[in-house]
C-alpha cells in the first residue's frame, strides 16, 4: 500500500526536498478497506505558488523542475493519501531512479497504486515522442558526424530495451543520416540477423554507407564472436553493391563498444 509507513521513508530516502515533503500527523480512524491512514499529506494548493510544479515550470522553464515535479505534472493528480508530487516522489524511490521507471513494463508500472494502462500508453507515448524528436534534431543538425554523438543517439535509442534489437542507420553520401530502422528483434540473448534484409533496405533507403548497432539486454557491451561473425557478413553483402559499412556499435548499460575503434572494420 501507498498509504503507509515505508511509503514515507522511501519518500524522504529520495532527498525530495523539504519543503516539498508531506507534514505528516496521526489519523486514528481506520479506513473502510482496512488501512489506516496513518499520513495526512499536503495539497499542492497549500504550497506556495512559486513551488507548485506546473507554476514553476512555467515560470523557470522545465528545466529548473526536480524529476520528480516533472513526473508529477505528467501524473496530474495523485492517490488517496498523496498528492501528485507525493506519489512521484514514490514511484522515483520505489522503482530506483527515473530510468527504472521508464523501464519498467506495463505489468511493473500497473501494480502501482494509481497507475493503470492509460498513464502506461501516456508515457510511452511521450517516451516514442522523446526518442523521434532527438533523432529529427540530430539528422537536421548532421550531428551524427562525430563518431562520440553518433554513440549517444545510439544508446539513447536502444539502450533500455528488455530484448536485443539490431538497428541500422542509414547514410548518404556525406555520412549525413537518412534515416534509421530496427530491423530485428530477439530474445535477450540473440536476434536473428539476415544481411540480405539489410543490403536490401539500404537500397531501398538509397544510402551510401550504413552504420550498425545492438543492444545488450544484459547490460555488458563486449562484443560475442557471433557479433563479430554477423558484422562481418553484413560488410561483405554490402560491399557487393558499394555500400559502406561504417561502423558497429554495442550498446551496454552506461557504455558503447565501436568496431571501427577497435580495428575492426
């Protein structure tokens, strides 16, 4: 339950910030579900304005905004026992951090209290919107170019996927982006991966020149020898119709191994 001790204590284990804290007093009178209540927390009415998140936001800019603030804007309203900031504040302390959040599927994310499938759908809906703008703006700006940037919008776009997934970007003949696709999906340990699929992608793609990457699920980005072997077969097909291969990347938790940097492409 939301409503309870423990509740309070991964409250205050996130360093929510004081003033934003509920005041918590004894309520001796016992729910009809069986719970008693033992917190009362403070409305978002009964914080000053300057501290009320959409306020804020609108006044400071979203990024002067706490995680927490910003997830409960997005919430909107909170349970029975917490306001919105509250339960944020919650959710941040029961799933571990905003990443683990975001990670978590919709079986995870629904189990909490005032979280069902239509905030599930919301939020992945925001997440798709996040993934697809930073892929807009990066092919306008060209900022694929450097070998670090292109590792970044890479792991941005796989790295918290729960099955392995085989992306290809695609280049045109400046190395600017045209576009990019996963165009296979595993299990946790492997994806099935058909350099004839790709080749012929990139022709329908007209790209000069391709870059690869994999997720791993498991979070190390050490690449297998089947890594090495697949790379390998998907330059030979594309070198028969002068396309380059450019780069692999794997994409770990927290790091990107590059088969160009190690030599071997």
């Amino acid at each position: 339950m939301i409503c309870n001790k423990e509740a309070s204590q991964k409250l205050r284990a996130s360093g929510f910030p004081k003033l934003l804290r509920p005041e918590f007093e004894p309520i001796p009178v016992k729910r009809k579900d069986g719970v008693f209540p033992w917190v009362r927390p403070m409305s978002l009415k009964q914080l000053p304005e300057q501290s009320r998140p959409r306020e804020k936001l609108l006044a400071r800019g979203a990024e002067s905004l706490s995680d927490a603030e910003l997830l409960a804007i997005f919430l909107r309203t909170g349970v029975s026992g917490m306001n919105a900031i509250e339960l944020a504040g919650y959710l941040l302390a029961d799933f571990g951090s905003l990443r683990g959040l975001m990670q978590a599927n919709q079986q995870q994310f629904c189990e909490r209290k005032g979280l069902g499938a239509a905030k599930y759908a919301q939020l992945q809906a925001v997440l798709e919107l996040s993934k697809r703008h930073l892929s807009e703006v990066m092919a306008k700006e060209n900022a694929l170019t450097s070998p670090s940037h292109t590792a970044r919008y890479l792991s941005a776009r796989l790295r918290d996927r729960p099955r392995e997934a085989f992306l290809v970007l695609f280049l045109d003949n400046q190395n600017r982006p045209i576009a990019d696709e996963i165009l296979f999906e595993g299990t946790i340990n492997a994806a099935g991966v058909y350099p004839r699929k790709v080749v012929r992608r990139a022709l329908e793609m007209h790209a000069n020149a391709v870059i690869l990457a994999h997720n791993h699920p498991s979070g190390i980005a050490e690449p297998s020898p089947a890594d090495r072997h697949i790379t390998s077969r998907i330059a030979d097909a594309l070198s028969l119709v002068d396309i380059r291969l450019l780069d692999h990347m794997v994409i770990g938790d927290g790091e990107t191994v590059s088969f160009a940097e190690r030599g071997w492409i």
